[in-house]
C-alpha cells in the first residue's frame, strides 16, 4: 500500500491528536465564560417570540423607563369566581367564594379602599362587608395602603409574611396595616372549598409571596399563579434572591399543573389589554389569561433569562465594561415599580 500527498503523515496525526485536550480545554472555557447581559435579553426576545404577554414582560423587566399615567380601570370579574379592581398602575385581585372574598393586595391608600375596591365589588356582585382576609403580597404601600380601612371597617384579617411585616415595622410607611397574621411558606389558607397556596419568592421584597389557587371559567376549572413582586431590586444579591425564587415558584408552578398567569400590575404582563378583550367580548368563549401550562412555563423561563441579564449587567457595571446597550435591549420598559 502507497501513501500519496492526500494522506496524512504520522506526525500531522500526533499534532493533530495532541491539539485535541486543548480543544476541549478551549470549549470548556468558552461554556463557562460568563454570559453578557446583551446575551440573555437576546435570548429573552427570542424566547418570547411574539406572544403579547412574554413580550410585555420582556419589557417590563428591561432597565429604564418611567412611571405609567394612572387610569381608572373599571372592575370586572376576569373568571368565574375571581374579580379585579384598581387603576391601570396596581390591582386588587378578589377571590369570590360562597363563604366571603380572600382579596390579594389592597392599593395604595385608605381612600382606594373606601373608593374603588368596596364600590368595585359591589359592582361585581359581591359584599365588600364579607372580605374576610387581606393577602398582602408584598409590602410596598401600593399594596397594604388600603388593607387597614377594610380591617376596621369589615373585620378582615391582612396577611403577610414574617419578613415585611418586619419590613414596614422599621420603614413604618403612612398607611401601614397593624400587624396581624404571618403567611408561612407553603401554608395553605382555605375559605368555602376555595384553597390558596401561598410560597415565599423573596427578592422584590423580603418576603414577597407568591400565590397558586384554583379558578373557574364557564364552569371548568383552571390553576392560576399571581406572582406577588415582578420589578428587580437595586442590589444584586436580592436580585440573585429573585432569581431563585422564579426557579422555585415555576417547579411549584409546574407541580400544581398552573395554566393561567396573572400579575398584581397588569401593565407587566399585557394583563390590561387581556382584561379589555374579555370586557369587549372579542375573545368568544376563550379566556387570555388560560394560556396553558407550556406558556406559564415559558412565562417563568422568560423572567429567569431578564433576571440574569439584569445581574450580568450589574457586573458589567462594576467592572466597567458594557455589553447591554439601548440597541441589545428589547425595549423600554414603561415600568419601573411592580
């Protein structure tokens, strides 16, 4: 047997062997650099296509942007057995059972109470004087503002975690609730055959919770989430917090069988628009916020792949370089508290 030109020599092949461990070597590396922020909010765009409600929160949680206007948001029940009721900036979440309302957050005030969340139920069909709890999700005022008016006014008991009770008790904000009950992780609170979930997903605030509840539309029954605290903290490691929390709430998520999304500022997740489409009728007999297991799934993937954009350009700050850019941004959010 010839060995031609086109063959190669013996010591081309041990070259070429001994390159291969410094190939790996250089692959290895290259996966274990670290990720550019402009690679996540990438990848973030890509993940949510477009879907108007991933869309949104990849705008929603993209650095920059200021305060939306607040609007009055007429009340409506969005399921069966759940009403919202708030402003275009911050809503009150209703679960309506037989037995009274567990309601989720309570605006920013005394008089958001009185004004919108009492009249708002009425106009829903139910008795604001059978609120029996207060879930306060985090606390940050435009969510325990009104929650005190509607304990001593109605007797209902506001509930929140250990860590913000902690939290308003040193901040001490106008309109603090008095302390009352203290929302474990993984407790359950049942009112008339109706059983919220309720999980710890620090981060956007100490002792953000995070809800899992049972909802119906047209008689069938769904799992819907509220997740309690969507806008990054200022410090990394919270927002590190935050992260691990989205890891943990999407397997709970995933676990109850969730299928519906819902969010305490409907602005974050194209929730407004969704509540306009069912008061509009234009979506038949279907409901937007049923957007199925896959897509709450991916809902979470999408907030996770933000959040490590968020903290890969934390460190780029801090080392002076830049990677992110208004160009490798997906858009501007019009968000910056939630």
């Amino acid at each position: 047997m010839s060995f031609g030109q086109s063959s190669p020599s013996r010591r081309a092949l041990l070259a070429a062997a001994a390159l291969l461990p410094l190939a790996g070597r250089e692959a290895e590396a290259s996966a274990a650099a670290p990720k550019s922020a402009r690679y996540y909010y990438d990848r973030a765009a890509r993940l949510a296509g477009d879907d108007p409600v991933l869309r949104a929160l990849v705008k929603a949680l993209t650095p920059g942007g200021a305060l939306p206007p607040v609007k009055p948001l007429s009340p409506l029940r969005i399921f069966d057995n759940v009403a919202v009721l708030g402003t275009s900036f911050v809503q009150a979440t209703a679960l309506l059972t037989a037995r009274g309302v567990i309601l989720i957050d309570a605006l920013g005030s005394p008089d958001d109470a009185e004004k919108i969340i009492v009249p708002g139920l009425r106009s829903v069909g139910a008795d604001p004087a059978k609120i029996k709890y207060v879930v306060v999700a985090h606390g940050h005022s435009d969510h325990f503002g009104g929650a005190q008016f509607l304990a001593d006014k109605y007797g209902a008991r506001v509930m929140m975690s250990r860590a913000d009770w902690n939290l308003i008790a040193a901040e001490r904000p106008a309109n603090a609730p008095k302390r009352d009950l203290e929302i474990s992780d993984g407790q359950r609170l049942t009112l008339a055959g109706t059983t919220v979930t309720f999980h710890h997903t620090p981060g956007h605030t100490p002792g953000t919770v995070s809800s899992i509840f049972p909802v119906r539309w047209k008689g069938l029954r769904h799992t819907a989430m509220l997740w309690g605290g969507t806008a990054p903290p200022a410090a990394t490691t919270d927002k590190r917090t935050t992260l691990s929390s989205a890891l943990a709430f999407a397997s709970r998520m995933r676990q109850a069988g969730v299928d519906v999304e819902l969010n305490n500022h409907g602005g974050v997740d194209n929730g407004l628009a969704r509540i306009e489409e069912l008061r509009a009728g234009s979506t038949g007999a279907g409901n937007p916020f049923v957007i199925g297991r896959s897509r709450t799934q991916r809902f979470m993937k999408v907030m996770e792949t933000m959040l490590r954009g968020r903290i890969a350009q934390d460190q780029e700050a801090s080392s002076g370089t830049s990677s992110a850019g208004g160009a490798a941004s997906p858009g501007r959010s019009t968000h910056v508290c939630c």
